[in-house]
C-alpha cells in the first residue's frame, strides 16, 4: 500500500511540479555524476536502459503468475471468440448462457489487470526518478555525431520526443528483450 502511495506522488508530482522534476532528478545525480566524467551520455543511456530492462524483468517475475495469467488470457480470447460468433448468427440460446459466464469473465479480467497493475505500481518508483535525472541532464551540453544526422544535441526532438528518450527506449527494448529471455519473464 505505502509503495502504492508514493508512485502515486511521483508520477503526479512529475506532471504537475517542474520543481518536483527536478528534484526527482537531483536525487540521483550523486549516483549517476560521476558516471558522466568517466563515460559518454549515449553509453550512460544504455547502461540505464540495461538496469531498466533487468529490475522490471525481476519485478515482473516476482509479482506476476505468468501461468494463471496465460489461463485468464485464454479464458477470456475463447470468452469473446464465442461471444462474437453468437452474436454474428445471433444464437440467443449461447448467448444466454455466455451472458451467465460475463461476471466471472470480467472478475478474470480484473485479476489480470491487477496483477500488471501491481508490477508497473513497483516499476514507476524507479524509472520516473531515471528518466528525470536523463531529462535534467540531457539539457546539458552534450552532443554527439549519429549517422544520417551528423552532429546533434542531446535534447534536440526528433518527432515528437528528445533524441535521448528515442535512443533510451531503443536500448530499453532490445536489452529488455534480451534479459526477460535470459530471466525467462513471461514464458
């Protein structure tokens, strides 16, 4: 419940305060600094993604039952399959009695979405206090030379988001592939 309150604070703090960002960031700047001297922002980004993809991977997997949620998953996909298919040949007699079924399936559905819910309650408390000290610090003078791009500024938007969120999210994916494999998270 306590963690449940404060990735509440956080991630309402984050849209609201510019001050509360900050902050966020600041804390953990005497971690992550020193990094900055010894290591290029681009490669401290991966190693960021890299922590990402392992602490949610073992979040995940101590806070989901990855079998009971592939039972409701299932339960649920044959649920609608059926309930689509009497509704096409408009058979009221299955429609009945899927209509019997629908509390149960939506208690399912709850439980499930519970259980990610869970997780990602865990995950926010660690990644907004990341992604703020990278915001912080992207807006330092750091640039780097890409290709097709050439020389290019940390924060500049691409798109609509700054290059280091496209290139945190890159590694994220692919490290976190990667390591939820390794973990097996999710098989």
């Amino acid at each position: 419940m306590l963690i449940t309150v404060i990735s509440v604070i956080i991630f309402v703090g984050v849209m609201i305060s510019k001050d509360f960002r900050v902050y966020l960031g600041d804390l953990l700047s005497p971690v992550l600094d020193p990094m900055l001297s010894l290591i290029p922002f681009h490669i401290v980004i991966i190693i960021l993604a890299v922590f990402t993809g392992l602490y949610t991977s073992i979040i995940q997997k101590m806070t989901i039952n990855y079998e009971r949620l592939k039972d409701i998953q299932k339960r649920v996909s044959t649920f609608q399959k059926e309930y689509l298919e009497a509704t096409r040949k408009n058979n009221k007699a299955k429609l009945k009695r899927l209509e019997e079924q629908r509390d149960e399936i939506q208690k399912l559905q709850s439980e499930m979405m519970n259980m990610q819910l869970s997780s990602m309650i865990y995950i926010i408390v660690v990644t907004i206090p990341i992604f703020m000290w990278l915001y912080k610090t992207a807006s330092l003078d750091f640039t780097i030379v890409i290709p097709f791009a050439g020389e290019i500024h940390t924060s500049k938007y691409y798109l609509i988001l700054p290059w280091w969120l496209w290139w945190y999210m890159l590694n994220s994916f692919a490290f976190g592939q990667a390591i939820r494999k390794a973990l097996k998270v999710g098989v």
